[in-house]
C-alpha cells in the first residue's frame, strides 16, 4: 500500500529564512543514503513538506532503515497519496486505509485533518467529525478517543490527499554540512566512534585521523578502525581517514621521557599533527571521545594539559558521559561489537605501569624540550 514517505524535521523548522539551506541538505543526505537501496527513488520539497517518492518495486524495510540514519529527520511515516476526486471518494481511501493498515479493528482513534487546500470544503473540525463517523460505521468495534488514541490518523488536504497514521522516529539534529566540519581522532575502542556519530548529529562534516604503530599494533587493528570509519559514515556520508604512521615518534618519546608522561606527551604530540592535517583539509575543530575521569590522561588535569597545545576547539562530546551511556550509544549505531574485537591500538601498546594523573604542564614541557633537542641532534 505505501508507494511514498512523508519526512517530518524539528529543528529545521525555526530556521527562518535560511531554511532552504537546511532542507536542502537533508534532501542531499536523503538521496545519499537511499542509493544503496534496491528501488528507485525520488526526493521532492513541495508546500513545506518534504516526500520520498518510489518508482515500482523497493524494499520497505531497507528504506526505512536508510532514512533512519539520516541527520535532520525527526519523523518517517509511510504515506498513502491519491487524487482529490471530492470528500465521497476521500473517505473510501480512508476506510481502504484502515481496513488495510488496521486488520484488527478492536482500537481507539482519533481523525486529524489539515487543510492546506483552503478551498476545499468544510472546516477540518467538520472533515474530522464527518469522517469518524464514516470509519465508526463501518466498523462498529472501533472506538474515538481524543485524548489517547491507538490510532492518530491524520489526513492532509493539498494538490493531493495524504493519509498516514504511523510515525517511525528518525535521529533528529541537524543534515550533515550545515555547520561545518571537523577532524575525529578515530582509535579502536568504544568512546571516539560514538564521539564522531555525536558531532555529525549536529550537521558537522567529519574527517578522521588514525595513529598506526606498526610492527606493535597489526594490520588488522588498522582495518578494525576503517571497519568503524565506514560504520560512523552510515549516519556521516563518507569519511575521509588519514592513516599516521606514529612509531617512530612513540619509540622517541618511550626512550627520552619519564614513563609516568608516556600518555600524556603522546595525546599532545596526537593532537598536534590532528590539528595540523585538520589544517589542511579546511577543519574548524577536532573531536575525541575523552570522558573526565575514564582514565588517567582524561582527569581535568590531563585534558588541561593535552589541549594547550591545540589552537583549534576541541569537542568532547562524551565528556559527562559513564561508560555504559557510551557503550549503550555504540550498540545502537553498530559500532560496539567491532570496537571490542582484541586488537590492540598504539595507546594501549605503550602505556605506562603508573601514569600521571595530575601532570605538571611546565614539566611536560620540558620534556618535550629535551625530546626535540634530541631529534634536532640526530638529524
């Protein structure tokens, strides 16, 4: 029976004149992901609203799934969209429509209609009454409540006349591209693809950066990441992920600084190159999947001292968050099974036996110095 999908935003909607931007950005995103899709598909604006439109056969389910993941939609409800042959052959669609959708009839409803088409006639408060009592007659077992409905059957009067009665939540945010991008440090674990999947809710296009350190972590660590990458842009679009090499730079750090500043001096040294790639591919901000107190290089100190070599804004979307929110976050978006699979990344291969959970940034400074003068040396 449902050929179309009627998209409901909520944010979108108080965006004022600029509207048109965000709309449109859902739209892209929209067609974006129903590419992968069997069926074809045709996204359209008209009066405010917007519809997905099929053309012959499509999977049902995988379209919903697809809309599902798309940033800005509030509500998906599958539509039912006929002619506006007059108020008689409206209400034979509508009683189509139960029957169809509605096997059992041992419910309450309520009729909402909106006019849009002023000039069609009759109030909505007596297309309402008009067309319950059509539904009560031909099925005496069914109930109105107005107040708490089983079914809130609504009925929109345009060019056309759309029937639909369920709501299937979207994500909610904002359409990807509306406020600009920024860079993800991507590691194997729970927190940062959660952190990713957060920002891009907000309409920010992301970037990830991973720190490979081969021989100590293995190829396979670094396709666990790009195997997360790749789960993150089904709700992002595509990610671009940039692959450091940072063995050498961790074996320097291992040899020439105390070990209780292991983890310290190398988030900082992370984050500066982040921020440098960030830099080059026109990023605004960088984003990690630190939460205070988690571990020893996120106690507030920790954090204080690793963003002081940042000069772009770094969000931390997690940053309030117990482990199990984040992990509860991860089973929905699919990111939690992969992210537990037992391949270590280069943090967890060189961290020290007793951290520093309150580090003194004049002292790491200083061994940064004396690491640098060390390099410059050598080279």
């Amino acid at each position: 029976m449902f050929k179309a999908f009627l998209i409901k935003y909520a944010e979108i909607g108080i965006k004022g004149k600029n509207r048109y931007i965000f709309e449109d950005a859902l739209i892209r995103q929209m067609q974006y992901v129903l590419k992968e899709v069997e069926g074809k598909f045709r996204v359209s604006k008209e009066q405010g609203r917007i519809y997905v439109q099929t053309e012959g056969e499509f999977d049902y389910d995988e379209t919903v799934d697809a809309l599902k993941r798309v940033f800005g939609i509030a509500l998906i409800c599958p539509v039912v969209i006929r002619d506006d042959e007059g108020f008689d052959k409206l209400a034979e669609d509508v009683l189509e429509y139960v029957d169809h959708v509605y096997p059992d009839k041992n419910k309450t409803f309520k009729v909402h209609v909106r006019r849009a088409k002023k000039t069609y006639p009759g109030s909505s408060m007596e297309m309402n009454a008009d067309l319950g009592g059509k539904i009560l007659d031909a099925y005496p077992e069914m109930s109105v409540d107005v107040h708490k409905p089983d079914i809130m059957l609504s009925v929109e009067i345009r060019e056309k006349i759309y029937i639909y009665s369920e709501s299937i939540p979207g994500p909610g945010g904002m359409p990807i591209g509306t406020n600009g991008k920024a860079m993800l440090l991507l590691s194997g674990g729970i927190d940062s693809p959660v952190a990713g999947y957060m920002i891009a809710k907000r309409g920010v296009k992301i970037d990830a950066v991973y720190f490979h350190a081969p021989p100590y972590t293995s190829e396979r660590a670094k396709q666990k990441v790009v195997d997360l990458a790749k789960l993150v842009a089904r709700y992002s679009g595509p990610i671009n992920l940039h692959v450091v090499n940072f063995t050498d730079i961790q074996l320097y750090i291992y040899d020439k600084c105390p070990h209780e500043e292991l983890t310290i001096i190398m988030r900082r040294y992370m984050m500066k190159i982040a921020e440098e790639i960030g830099k080059k591919t026109n990023c605004l901000g960088l984003i990690t999947g630190e939460s205070i107190g988690q571990v020893a290089s996120q106690t507030v100190q920790s954090l204080a001292a690793t963003n002081e070599v940042c000069t772009m804004p770094v969000f931390r979307p997690v940053i309030g968050f117990d482990k199990q929110e984040i992990v509860d976050i991860s089973q929905k978006i699919n990111t939690y099974e992969t992210s537990i699979q037992p391949y270590e990344d280069c943090c967890t291969i060189f961290v020290a036996k007793h951290p520093v959970t309150k580090p003194n940034l004049n002292m790491i400074k200083k061994s940064e110095k004396k690491l640098e003068e060390t390099i410059n040396e050598q080279i």
